[in-house]
C-alpha cells in the first residue's frame, strides 16, 4: 500500500514536472554560482530590509463554534499611522479624510480641522497558506485613517489548530464563513462592516454572506473581492498542459493526505528544497520577474510558515467551494473585485465572474500581476480599497445627513 501511495506521488511530480523543470533550471545555475551559506545570508538580509508583516494592533480573540481560538487584531482610527514613506500610502489616505457631514454636536469627534472618524470597520480576511500580515501594505496605508479588523483564519498564523481537523473532520469554506462570524461579534459587536477578502479569504466572505444574510442587510455596507472564486476551481489548469492538469487534479489530494500524515519528514524535505519552493512560490504568486526581492521573500516566509497538514487539510474545500449564489445577497453594496491577469490559481476570469453578479462592483484587472497581486502592486490595491471604503462610508453617512436635515426643517406652525 505504501509503495502504491508514493507511487502516486511520483505521477503527481510528474504532471507538474513542467513547471518545476523551469524553477530546477534556474536552481541549478544558482547551485552552481552561490553557496548554501551565502543564500542563506542573503534571505536574512531581505527578511531585515523591510518592515514588512511587523504591523501591529490592538490583540484580541474570538471563539469558533467548535471551540478553536481565532486570533485577530484591531487598530482604531486614532492609531499611529505606520512609518513608511511611500507615496501610495498616503494617496489611500487622501481618499478617506474628506469631510463627511457634521455630527449631531456640529463638531468633528477628532477635533478642530480634523474630519471625523469614518462610520465604518475594515475587516480583512486572508488567503489560503497566508496570514493576517499578508495585508502589510493595505494595513500601512489605512492605519491611523479607518478602523479595522484583521484575524489569522482558523490552523494559520496565530490561531489555533482547527479543533474539528485535530479531532479529524474535514476543513471547509462554510466553516470559514462562520469563523468570520465568530470575529466579527467579538471584533465589531456594532456598526457598519465594510469586508474585504483575499482568495480563501474571499470565499469565507461568500460563505458568510450565504450563511448570515440578514447580518449583511443589516450592517454589511461594502465588499471587496481580491484575486479570489465563486466556484468551479476544479477546472482551474494551474498553468499546465491538459492532461498534467487532470492529473494533478486527480492525485492531489490523496497525496497531500499522504504527506499531511508525514508532517516532520515533509517538513525536513521543504527545508532541504527551499530553493526550489522559492521557485514555486514565486511562480504561483506573482505575475512579474521583476518582483521586489524582499517583497517576494515575504511571500516565501508566509507561505513556508503554514505546515504540510494544515496545507493538506485546506485543499479539497477548494474544489468543493461553490457560492455563485450567495452573491445575490451582496449585490447592489458598493464593491470592488480585483485580479491581475495572469493569476495561476484564481484566474481573473473567476472575477470577471463575481462582477457579473455584483453590478454595482468596481471590476479591476491588473495587467501583468499575479495571485498575490495586494504583495505586487499594492498602490493599485490600496487606491480602490480606499475609493471603495469611502463610497461606503458615504453610504453610511448619507441617511444620517438625511435625517439631521430633516430636523433643521421647522415644520409650519
């Protein structure tokens, strides 16, 4: 039976052989020019020459229906703005402090000349093998403007294990939907949501939405979609010939259940091999070769930090993730779905999708970036996430300038 398991195992290298001769390739070379200890010296040289994924907020922690410790962060309107220079950061902010209407005082909460804080939470939901600080460049630009959430999706980053998939039960989207749920009670117990997901995060939207529909009516006021699928990702090619992407779809999860058994010897092979997932990551991740170096080993830190089982167990919801429908429940909000075009994973045609049902969705597709396109071209992403959370907040305002109105008319006597 072992010998059958990684026999399969050998098909699969096989049907993604073509990709990994091209990263190989360049491996090898590298092998060739660059010893291990140099490599290695220059990884932690990137991993010191920027701050990316130290942002920082306010620690709290919800629990899931099944018990599992869901982490997450918030950070208030009035916190630090982060040290960064760039000059996206501060077009985003540009977008979010006009001056909204006058508050019931007829003064800004914030003080003399200062608008007052925006009428809604940011919460923002990760993506399969990534963290909450997968958002370091969103977050850098909207701190210190907006109220947000962010949280570490169940078994990722600083939350705990999934305690149904300790106890053996299978992860799926739907459960991903009641997680953010869980958050938001605990994070935003009231007022406006403004939500933001990217990949699984996306689908744990689209999961709660289906799930929560008169939570959305209610206190829902935007929703982004970034590089993420309503459904149909089984017939997604991942960038391989026909037959080495049935393959692989075929063999694929029964393999990674294989290896997800095999945490400490998979988990020693990764390291040995970490050239070569560099090169994987940098293929699936980003649309570019001319990636920022430090930005791309971000990448790597993120995704080498989820382990094989956790890989493992997340896979097959992604095949059986279908919520074209639950969309209807978020259509007529103001919305954004972004994807760059030449995404491996959820191709922007899977965008192109979710507009079609979101008509009153800004749709966005960034030429030449990848899967990680909030990583690759984060002032793009960080302008319509800001367009997008001022159109909500207006739409928040908007009944309460109404009704202020309504109490300045004298009525006749």
């Amino acid at each position: 039976m072992a010998e059958r398991t990684w026999e399969k195992a050998g098909l699969l290298g096989a049907a993604i052989g073509v990709v990994a001769a091209g990263a190989a390739a360049g491996v090898a070379i590298e092998r060739v020019t660059v010893g291990r200890g140099m490599r290695r010296r220059a990884q932690l040289a990137l991993d010191a020459s920027g701050p990316y994924g130290s942002l920082r907020g306010v620690p709290g922690t919800a629990i899931a229906e099944d018990g599992t410790e869901l982490y997450y962060e918030t950070e208030d309107a009035d916190s630090p703005p982060a040290a960064e220079p760039e000059q996206q950061a501060r077009r985003a902010r540009s977008w979010l402090r006009r001056p909204g209407p006058p508050t019931a005082r007829g003064k800004a909460k914030g003080g003399a000349g200062q608008p007052p804080p925006l009428p809604v939470t940011v919460v923002f939901s990760h993506g399969y093998c990534l963290t909450q600080d997968s958002w370091h460049f969103q977050r850098a630009a909207l701190r210190g403007v907006v109220r947000a959430v962010y949280w570490d999706q169940r078994s990722h980053g600083r939350s705990e294990r999934g305690r149904d998939q300790s106890a053996g039960k299978p992860a799926t989207i739907d459960q991903l939907g009641r997680d953010l749920k869980a958050v938001l009670d605990a994070a935003v117990p009231e007022g406006p949501v403004v939500l933001v997901g990217h990949s699984m995060g996306g689908m744990s939207v689209m999961a709660f939405a289906d799930q929560f529909p008169e939570y959305v009516r209610e206190r829902v006021a935007g929703v982004a979609f970034i590089a993420t699928s309503s459904g149909k990702l089984a017939a997604v090619t991942l960038g391989l010939p026909t037959a080495g992407a049935r393959a692989f779809r075929v063999l694929a999860p029964g393999v990674l259940k294989v290896l997800g058994s095999q945490v400490e010897l998979v988990e020693r092979t990764r390291r040995a091999t970490a050239d070569l997932f560099a090169g994987f990551i940098k293929r699936y991740s980003f649309g570019s070769d001319d990636i920022d170096p430090a930005v791309g080993r971000f990448a790597e830190r993120l995704i080498e930090s989820t382990p094989i089982d956790v890989v493992a167990e997340f896979y097959p919801a992604f095949t059986a993730h279908e919520k074209g429908a639950a969309l209807a429940v978020l259509a007529g909000l103001p919305g954004l779905v972004l994807a760059g075009d030449k995404d491996l994973l959820t191709p922007s045609a899977h965008s192109t999708d979710i507009a079609e049902k979101l008509p009153d969705a800004d749709l966005i597709i960034v030429e030449g970036a990848g899967h990680l396109v909030l990583m690759e071209r984060p002032e793009l992403v960080n302008a319509a996430l800001a367009r997008l959370v001022a159109e909500a907040a207006d739409a928040v305002r908007a009944p309460v300038a109404q009704r202020l109105r309504e109490l300045t008319t004298v009525p006749d006597a």
